[in-house]
C-alpha cells in the first residue's frame, strides 16, 4: 500500500515535532539523510517532508483532501513499480482539522528554525481553521470501484479541539481559546487519546 493518507500523516509528524521539541537535544543532524548536515536536526527535516505535502493537500478555500491513493492495492510490489493512476479524495472535515493543528505546531517549532516556513504552515493552519468552522462532519466511505485503506472516524470534534488548541498555542488569540474551551466543555470524554483517530 503505497497511499498517502492525511490522518496518519498527522499522527506521524505531530508525534515526530512534539519527540524534538520535548527532547532536542535527544536529535542530530548527521542520520545520514540527504539534509543531514544541514544545520537543522534531521528529525525536523523527516517532519518538514511531510508538513509540505500536507501543504499541498490544502485546497485554495483551506479543506484538506482525505488522501491520495490508487484505485486499489498494488500488490507486492516494489514503490517504483506501482505506476497505477492516482487519485485525490475528497476533503474531509477530520483531515482539515488535523492539518490545521500539525501546521500550528509546525509553526512553532519551525520558528526559530526557517520563519519564512513558520509563517507558511501558520496561514495555512488559519486558513483551514477559519474553513473547518463551516464544515459538517461526513464520514470517509471509498466511492464504488476504490478497495483501498480508509481511516472511518464518526467525530471530528477532537480535530477541531487540536486545531483550535494548536492555533491558540500559535498566537494566543482568544478565539481559538474559546473554541477550544467551548469543544471542552461540551464533552470532554471526546478530547482523549493520541492515535490517529483522537
């Protein structure tokens, strides 16, 4: 399975920035990666990787499109052989929250790091912020003739929890507190849980 999909791509990379910025020293920059030297601890580098294809998954009004896949598994096959065409799938409210939240983050961390980079993934965070607050919910169903992996979640609430907690951990502003408190006190047994899908 050579799909690329937006939620655990989330879960990765958030897992990824959160592991250097709780540790940083724990993280070099001599792995042997194409970046490694860099000056950038590669960990970073990995995590820049995918926070840019999540950039490009980021349609021009802010939804994030679920993923990008083949229309069904290659089989055992090597990468370079899967020449299927590929598909992107439609924006969910689930990818778009969890974007937001691994931009927020990125912005953070990649401050200090590339500002100009920073600044990116924190417009883009906002901007899908400022969209998911008009989406509904629909859970991700493959459409007829697609078999590959999909990542069903029935709640986006703790999305758009993350969302509005990162972009408040971002810039402070009070509007993403509030949103964040509001989701809280609505149910706060949603907002637990640190895999894909919470």
């Amino acid at each position: 399975d050579y799909g690329r999909y937006v939620v655990t791509g989330v879960k990765t990379v958030t897992d990824l920035m959160l592991a250097w910025q709780l540790n940083p020293d724990l993280f070099t920059d001599d792995l042997g990666i194409a970046e490694s030297g860099n000056g950038v601890a590669d960990i970073l580098d990995e995590a820049r990787w995918e926070l840019q294809w999540l950039l490009s998954m980021q349609n021009s009004w802010g939804g994030v499109y679920d993923k990008v896949v083949t229309a069904s598994f290659p089989g055992y096959i090597s990468p370079d052989q899967d020449d299927a065409p590929l598909f992107v799938m439609q924006e969910m409210s689930t990818a778009t929250g969890g974007t937001a939240a691994a931009l927020a983050l990125a912005s953070v961390i990649y401050q200090s790091v590339d500002p100009q980079f920073s600044q990116q993934c924190l417009n883009a965070a906002e901007k899908s912020w400022d969209y998911l607050q008009q989406m509904t919910l629909t859970p991700y169903s493959n459409p007829e003739g697609f078999s590959t992996g999909h990542y069903t979640d029935t709640v986006d609430a703790d999305e758009r929890y993350f969302a509005s907690a990162a972009l408040y951990y971002a810039t402070g502003r009070m509007q993403y507190l509030d949103q964040a408190r509001s989701l809280f006190e609505a149910d706060a047994s949603l907002l637990h849980g640190v895999e894909w899908k919470n």
